[in-house]
C-alpha cells in the first residue's frame, strides 16, 4: 500500500498448546508499516474449543499455582535435553503467553521470533488474587540466529488480560528498554505502557 507499508492476508488453523488438538481456524490481514512500529493486526478465528471449557482450563491453572505455599523458582525451562517436568508446564504456559506480547512487538517483515528457554523464573507473593512472576527468557532471533535475553514481569488473574511489561536487549548490546505489550487468556488484552521495575 503505497505510503502504508505492506499489508498481507493469512488464512491459518491453530492447535491447542499442550495437547496438539486442532482448535480451530482464522483469517488475519497484517500491515507492517513503513515506519518502525508494531505490525496492525485484525484477526478472527472459528474456535473448535469451547469457550467454557478455556476458562476451566485457565482456573485449574491459576488453581495450581495459587495453591503454593512458597514463591515459586525454577531455571532452564525446558532443561539442556528439551525436557519440561510436569511441575513447571504452567510456567512454561506463562511465558509462551507473555513472551508472544514481546515478540509481536518486536517482529518485523524480515524478523521473527520463537521463545528458546525460560532461563529464570520467580514469584511475587500478593496480598490480593492475582498471580505475578518474574521471568528472564531467551528468544530466538530468525534468520540472525541471534539470542535475545528479556526480563519479563507478568501479572494475572483468570477472566482478566495476562498484563505484561518487559525489557529485552541481545546478549552483545546494552541493555534496551522495551514497552510493555500484552497477551492474554480468553478474555482478551490490555495495554500497560513503560517497562520500568
């Protein structure tokens, strides 16, 4: 689109993330606009997933951690072999959530991004509902096979947007501040502005 930048139109299906299930189909136009800012996103997908049973599966996850009695630590998620104990899989949950709101944002039409490993990851204990982690993950830079180091902060409650605020920087290059974006359950998103914590 001249002046714009260019717009592409995907028709995709997508699966369930644990279980490899089909859950559904979208159809999506992305613009990337000629000035250096996130690609324009409209999407709407056919769910083969009920919603109902989404929110069952965001409780039974948020149930899960809720119930600790001690922050929650772990690194290296998955492990040098690829492997995720059973007891981590809803941090990984997490930060495949909350980083895909970092690699949005960071995406260009020559540039993608794939989370490689959660290399920390620690828990706030609230006061209130919410569940809040921090994390450091490493994402995968493509075609420059570079790894890129990010501190992520996630914040959320089920029926709530996954809230999200990150600074990212390559291992090689000071550190660079990010905004934070957002990625959410079922029940959508909400901008949080600003990555200083």
């Amino acid at each position: 689109i001249p002046e714009s930048g260019h717009k592409y139109y995907l028709q995709f299906s997508t699966e369930d993330y644990r279980t490899g299930e089909d859950a559904g189909s979208c159809l999506a136009t992305v613009l990337y606009p000629k000035k250096k800012s996130p690609p324009v996103v409209s999407i709407k997908c056919s769910h083969t997933k009920d919603k109902k049973e989404t929110q069952e599966e965001d409780k039974r996850l948020y149930q899960r951690i809720r119930h600790q009695t001690k922050p929650i630590t772990a690194n290296n998620i998955p492990d040098s072999y690829g492997n995720i104990e059973p007891a981590l899989e809803p941090l990984w949950a997490l930060a495949v959530a909350g980083s895909s709101s970092i690699m949005w944002e960071k995406s260009t039409e020559t540039l993608g991004y794939f989370l490689a490993q959660v290399k920390a990851v620690k828990q706030w204990m609230r006061k209130d509902d919410f569940i809040e982690f921090d994390y450091t993950v490493l994402l995968h830079e493509m075609p420059t096979q570079e790894i890129i180091s990010c501190h992520m902060r996630l914040t959320w409650l089920p029926g709530h947007p996954l809230k999200v605020k990150h600074v990212c920087a390559p291992e090689s290059h000071s550190m660079d501040e990010g905004s934070g974006a957002e990625s959410g359950s079922a029940a959508g998103a909400s901008a949080e502005k600003g990555a200083h914590f």
